[in-house]
C-alpha cells in the first residue's frame, strides 16, 4: 500500500475513533509539504472542524496524535493552523522503493476484458495534402492520450477518419487532370501525399488567377467573379459525379487516394502513432444521409425551400446547421454522424473521444445534440478533446497557399537540428555511426514530441525548433539525456555485480526521502493525467523527478560511495528512476537512448 493511502486510511480511522466521524478513505487527500514546512505529507483539517467541534489547530494536533501512536508509518508531526504536516518514519521509504523496485507494473494498470472500451480518434487527414505541423500535435495528443488510457486500467480502440470525399478532394483531382500531364509519385520522385498536395495548390493559384481576370474583365466584386469561376464549377460538377458513381472519377480517385495512403503510412510509421481502425468517409457518409432523412420524416430536420436539409438548434441555445446541401451533397456533420453509427455498430463503446482542435468546439456542441436527437443514446457523453493551435515564430499555416509546415520535412529538420547539437556538445562521441543515426533520430523526435506535449493542451503554442532540443531545462533531450546517465551507471554497477536490494536497515537522507516520495507519485500522475485528458502532466512530471535526481546525482556518490548498504539504496533508486522515466516518456509516445 502506497504512503499516501496509508495516510489517507489512518486519518480515516483517527476521524472515527476520536470524533464518531464517517470518512471515505478515498476523500482524504495527502499533498506534499511546502518546502518551508517539515513533514513530508499534509492533512487539510478543515473539512472536519464543524462536526468535531474543534479549533483547526487542535483538530490537527489531536489526529496527528493518534497517527504517531497508532500508524508505523508515522514518525511525527506539526501543526500550522489547519495544516497537519506528517512526517513519515525515514526506513518506512526502504520499503515503499523496495516496492517500486519490485513491480515491473509499477504506475500501470493493466485492462482486464471486463474493463470500459474508451475510442479515441485522432489525425483525421484529408487525402489532398500531406500531414503538417498542425496534424503533428493533434497525432501525438491522440496517440498518447491513448497510451495514458490503457494505462489507467481502460480497454483502447484507437481510430481515424479519413477525409476522403469532398470538393477539396476533387480540387487535386481537377488540377491533376488538367496540368498533371500522368504524373505519378514514381515520376516525380515524390512521396504521393506530397504530390497530391502540389496539386491542391496549384488549383488555388489557378483559380485566384481566373478570379482576379474576370474582376478586371467585368469590373465585378470578388464575390461575384467567384461565383463565375468555371475552374470552380468544374470541381463542383467532379464532386457531383463523384456522388453518382461515375466509373472514370472513381478510378482517378481511387489512384490518387492510394498514392497519398502509402505516403501517410510512412510518416505516422517514423512519427511513431498507430491505429486500430480506420473509417473512411467515402463509406460513412451514405449512413448519414440515411440518418439525417430518417429524421426529416420524424419531424426532427426541416427541409428549405432550395432542398437542403436543416436541423433547428435554437431551442438549444445555438442556431440552425446545414446537414445536407440543395444539391444532395453532405457536409462533415452528416458524415460524422454516419461515422458514430458505424463505430457504435463495430464497437460497444463506453466512452467515445475526439481529438480536434478547438476551432471545432462548436461542430461537436453540434454534433452531440444531433446525435441525441436522432435517438443515440451516448450522443450526449462523447468527449471532444479540444486542443489549441500551432504556429511558428513566423506566423500561422494556410495549406492553400503552400505555406503549411509539412510533417515529414518538419522530422527531418529536427533530426538534423539534434544530430548538430549533439555533436557539438561531444554527445556522440565514440558511438558507432549508424548507432549515432538512431540516437539522433531519438533525439530530435523526442525534443519534438514533448515540445509540444509538454504545454497544456487547450493552450496554443508557438514552436521553435531550436529552442526544443536543448540539453538543458524543460526539454525532451535533457530527460533523455539524465536517462542515458542513468543507465551508464546501471551498467557500470552490473559490471561490479553491486546489488540493488540490500539496504533495509538504511536510514535515507532527505533528498533520497524526496526523491522516493515523487516516484511513489507517479501512479497517481498517470490515473489523474487520464481523468484530465492531459499529456502535459506525465511530461512535466518526469521533468520534475529528473530535475531531483539530478540534484540527487550532483550531491552524492553512487558508484563511490563506501558503505555497502547505502550505495545500494543509491542504485535501487536509479533504477526505479529509470524505469519511471522510460514508462512516463513511453505514456508520450517518446523513446529514450541507452546511452548518449
């Protein structure tokens, strides 16, 4: 049992005994003590003051007490106004490290086939443009929200919506047809979603042309010369015959659709994200159509004068949204609506999670009420986990115009970035090149990935990739670095066969008592990290715990240190060390180097 529960189980006890008070062991929540204070652990009183007719600090020195008396674990305490500070009997510690030490599941709840179903979907590309800075955040969220989940004891589906169909599909497709002259991947030397996106952008540049003639032409607004683009009408007709089943649009679509499919398998392979279902909407939209008319028959959509079809929100504080346009066609709501019947056909869902960015929080406020309405049951608990924006230094992204940063050239940058620094710095020094390539590779996915996992995900941020691969502060290459330190020693130690368990009759100094105490936080880090939807605080977590074991590290000798038992208390602490700094970067999706 972990320190904190016994703590949290005697108050309990101590509440009932003394005071005829009925707790909840479960509502008693030990903190840390302030650094200001001594103790290691802290009881708010509060709560108790009125049913035990005490003043806090009396309340306080009462329980703190009966614990010294009663609880082992206990060796003391103080009282500073409501605060009961305990202090925790130091050679207690030995066996809450030799604990951790033992547990090779330490922090991890394994699922059982009883255990909730939690879907989580994330990436949601679409197949006319590679995947970019933005859909980097949104993967690596998805994917490590997703590790956090099965580590919080839940059973994990984890899925993407392919945008696949739609007007900015048949862009690409137009301006392939017209100016690709049977350019293939192969011919262009090209990953295919790289191409297909060349297209995307030639089609904007080849519409704003034609736009900005028939302005100068006519002498007509913007407005009204769009409307008599034939470049755009073209698309829009594709769209339409795209709809129909025409065999020769199909056949177009489907090449080009497997072109950019092998290019983003080959970038989510080196980001390091996976998935266990893939939806398409090419195949979900028609089961939206089904459900949006089904409930224009049941009075629950309207349709205009203009054939679209509507739902009326305004009962429910928000206005009316489009389902399906005058010319038949779906929009992302119907097909999202199509995708959830699907996936609750295929899966007995418990909790249903998507990853989008909060540009979208209005199209999932949406989509819950419609799904209620259409008599889902679960339509109302879905969870739209919203995430902010990425830009650069330099401003925002806009893939039309070709200015997007693209995932794979972002990848390669790091890599590079890491393989410069770590040179310079020695840290590759006498490693083997193509072992120096890995490490590299490690190095500055790692420094991307926890860059951005790092921050708080509703928040946006402003990525600079120099800044992120520093060994040095709040960096994915520090942790890895103290990782690979760690490790040194761990294999010096088995070198001269020392022992990690002998050190039952140590008394641990108060930095090896600290540092204990934040590795016994990290289950409770992992369960409130998954109730909070929140990367941020596994990585900042394993920041904070480097940070004390490098204290730790720079005052005290391991390997050196004389008295038998003592340098292997030093070394069970390295080890569990590193094996909670493996599993809370492997909760981000983040490798760690053996050595550096």
């Amino acid at each position: 049992m972990s320190i904190d529960k016994i703590v949290s189980k005697g108050v309990a006890t101590a509440l009932k005994e003394l005071y005829g008070i009925d707790e909840n062991p479960g509502n008693i929540v030990p903190q840390a003590t302030r650094k200001e204070f001594q103790g290691n652990l802290t009881i708010v009183v509060f709560p108790w003051i009125k049913k035990a007719g005490k003043s806090p600090e009396v309340l306080g020195n009462e329980i703190g007490l009966w614990l010294k008396e009663n609880e082992k674990a206990v060796k003391d305490f103080n009282v500073v106004k409501g605060f009961l500070n305990i202090v925790v009997e130091p050679r207690f510690w030995n066996n809450i490290l030799k604990n951790m030490l033992d547990d090779d599941d330490f922090g991890i709840k394994k699922p059982d086939a009883s255990s909730p179903l939690v879907m989580i979907e994330y990436s949601s590309p679409n197949t006319n443009k590679p995947l970019h800075l933005g859909h980097i955040r949104n993967n690596l969220l998805g994917y490590s929200l997703s590790e956090i989940m099965k580590a919080c004891g839940n059973n994990v589906v984890k899925t993407n919506i392919v945008n696949d169909r739609g007007i900015h599909i048949c862009k690409s497709m137009l301006a392939w047809q017209k100016w690709g002259e049977g350019m293939t991947p192969e011919s262009a030397g090209k990953k295919g979603d790289h191409l297909i996106g060349d297209f995307y952008v030639l089609f904007d540049k080849k519409y704003k042309e034609e736009v900005k003639d028939i302005m100068a032409r006519e002498g007509i607004s913007q407005e009204e010369a769009e409307k008599k683009s034939t470049l755009m009408e073209e698309a829009r007709a594709m769209l339409r015959k795209w709809e129909a089943g025409d065999s020769e649009i199909r056949s177009l679509w489907e090449t080009m659709n497997q072109w950019v499919y092998a290019g983003f398998d080959a970038t989510y392979k080196r980001m390091g994200v996976d998935f266990d279902k893939i939806y398409y909407e090419s195949q979900t939209y028609l089961e939206g159509k089904e459900k949006v008319l089904e409930g224009l028959d049941k009075g629950i959509m309207y349709r205009k004068e203009d054939g679209s079809v509507w739902a009326d929100l305004t009962n429910d504080g928000l206005d009316h949204k489009l389902l399906l346009r005058a010319d038949g066609t779906s929009v992302y709501m119907t097909q999202d609506i199509g995708t959830a019947k699907l996936r609750y056909q295929d899966y007995p869902i418990d909790k249903m999670v998507y990853v989008v960015g909060n540009e979208q929080n209005y199209h999932f406020q949406v989509l819950s009420l419609i799904l209620d309405k259409l008599g889902f049951k679960w339509g109302k608990d879905l969870v739209h986990f919203s995430y902010g924006m990425v830009e650069l230094p330099d401003g925002k992204m806009k893939s039309r115009e070709g200015t997007v940063v693209d995932a794979d050239d972002l990848m390669d940058k790091m890599v590079s970035i890491a393989k410069e620094v770590s040179s310079e710095l020695g840290k590759l020094d006498g490693i083997p090149e193509k072992e120096a390539e890995e490490i590299t590779e490690t190095v500055g996915l790692g420094a991307l990935k926890y860059f951005l996992l790092k921050v708080d995900p509703r928040k946006n941020i402003t990525f600079n990739p120099h800044e992120s691969i520093d060994f040095n502060g709040n960096t994915g290459p520090f942790i890895q670095y103290t990782y690979a330190r760690i490790r040194s020693v761990l294999r010096k130690a088995e070198e001269l066969n020392e022992k990690v368990t002998d050190f039952a009759s140590v008394t641990p100094n108060e930095k090896e008592i600290t540092l204990i105490q934040a590795l016994a936080d990290f289950p409770s880090v992992v369960q409130e990290a998954g109730k909070s939807f929140s990367p941020a605080l596994i990585a900042n977590y394993v920041y904070d715990t480097v940070k004390l074991f490098n204290q730790f590290y720079h005052d005290y000798s391991i390997l050196h240190e004389e008295d038998v038992e003592v340098r292997s208390l030093r070394l069970a602490l390295a080890k569990v060390t590193a094996d909670v700094i493996k599993k809370g970067m492997a909760l981000l999706g983040i490798k760690v180097p053996e050595r550096m």
